[in-house]
C-alpha cells in the first residue's frame, strides 16, 4: 500500500528517558502514515525502545511533542492512548500467560460493547488462524512466535490506528520471524500505521517502507527501507564507528 502524504503519527524533537537530566533520546523527530511501516534500528543501547515507549506513554518525555492525526498527545497517559487509537506490544510480558488465548483476546476488547466483541474476536481468529486453532491454550503453552502474534491480535482488538511494537522478532527462530513479519506486513497494507523497533536488520528492512536509525539517542539516518538494506554506512553504525559514521554521513550530505 502506498503511504499516505501526510502522517498519522508525527514526533518532533522528542526528548525521552528515566530520568530528567539524563535523557536517553536526543530530540528525535519522526512521522509515520497509514498503511506505512517504519523499522527503528541502531545499536544496542541505541534508546530504540526507549523511544518507542515514550510514543506509548509508559517512559517520560522531557522535551519535544508527539500529534496523532494532529491532536498533541504528548501527556497523554498511556491508558488514554488506546481509546486515542494507539495499540502498543512490549517486547515482553506481552500476554497473561495464566490466561487462555480466548480470555487474553476478550482483555484487549475491554473498550468495547455488545456485540462488538464478538466481531472484533472473529476478526481476530481469521487474522491470525494459528491462534483461531489454540483458543482454549493457556498463554504459557504458545511458542514465543505464537505468543507474539497473540500480543498483537490483542493489540488490534481496539482497531488502532497505529501500532507501536517492540522487538516483536526477539528470541525467535527465523521461520517464526518470516511468519510475524508477515503479520506485521498485512497489518500495515489494511490501513494502519507501524512503527517497529527492531534488532533483526534485514528482516526488518525487507518488510518496512522507510527505516531511521538511532545512534547515542539521536537520528543518525533515515531512509527509504530498500536503498538502506545495501546501504554501507548501515553497516558502518553497526560496527560501531559512531565518530567515523557521523562524518561519513556529513560528507554524503544525510542527516545527522
């Protein structure tokens, strides 16, 4: 699906972290559209999944402002981002894995009525049919990538407009990779906006429309996901010549 000219979530200037005088992101700006997935890279300690956290609500922001379809969010509580139309998937303790499938669905329905859930559940089955088969499972007898795809139907029982995910790919083999990503993927083209933190760089990049790429907290890169996937100063932030980098990317002209 071609990306929408104007976005949906747009970030300036973020400035996020634990704490005031020791922010971990440096005035990141950013914008995703509808029906566009965009991959947030770097190296470890980079502040990917700080900065994914602060667009949901749960880590601090000290600086900057965050729209949604042009409505300031930025102190929006994290509770409130759900009703705003923002579904978000941690990197972990992403299900109730005492719960059933079934029951960890009907908690991402808490926002809905009637007959409503029970549209949503059926749509939620015929997305992800894997989980449709193990409805009455617990949460701690799915794989890793089925609990990943649980966390994201649970997500999408809201019908958000955007998705915030946190390293959906970690700990999981590269099949259980290619099948969430392929998830990911048809999210996106129904019409919903993605933006994904992620360490599995090829496998992010194949499936993303743009990436933009943390270093030290701060965009060190931005750019179509294609002409990034060959690009050799990708492959210079993750040796970690940050200093080397950082001239490279002046003398190309791209932003640092």
């Amino acid at each position: 699906m071609t990306p929408a000219a104007s976005p949906l979530l747009r970030a300036e200037g973020v400035i996020a972290g634990y704490a005031r005088d020791l922010p971990i992101v440096h005035g990141v700006s950013l914008g995703v559209s509808p029906g566009e997935i965009l991959v947030i890279l770097g190296p470890n300690g980079a502040g990917k999944s700080t900065l994914v956290k602060s667009l949901a609500g749960v880590v601090p922001k000290f600086g900057g402002r965050v729209l949604l379809d042009g409505e300031d969010i930025t102190a929006t509580p994290a509770h409130r981002l759900a009703m705003a139309g923002v579904g978000f998937v941690p990197q972990t303790a992403n299900v109730f894995t005492s719960l059933t499938v079934h029951e960890n669905l009907r908690i991402g329905a808490y926002l809905l009525k009637g007959a409503e859930v029970g549209r949503r559940l059926d749509e939620a089955y015929t997305r992800f049919p894997d989980l449709a088969k193990r409805r009455s499972h617990a949460g701690h007898q799915l794989s890793g990538g089925q609990r990943q795809m649980l966390a994201m139907a649970r997500a999408l029982m809201t019908a958000p407009r955007l998705l915030l995910l946190d390293e959906p790919s970690a700990g999981l083999s590269p099949l259980m990779v290619s099948e969430v990503f392929g998830h990911v993927r048809k999210i996106a083209d129904s019409g919903i906006a993605v933006l994904m933190v992620e360490q599995n760089v090829k496998a992010g990049l194949r499936i993303a429309d743009r990436g933009l790429i943390l270093v030290t907290g701060r965009t060190a890169y931005e750019g179509n996901a294609r002409a990034l996937q060959d690009d050799p100063v990708v492959a210079q932030l993750y040796l970690g010549r940050h200093a080397d980098t950082h001239a490279d990317l002046k003398r190309e002209g791209s932003p640092a």
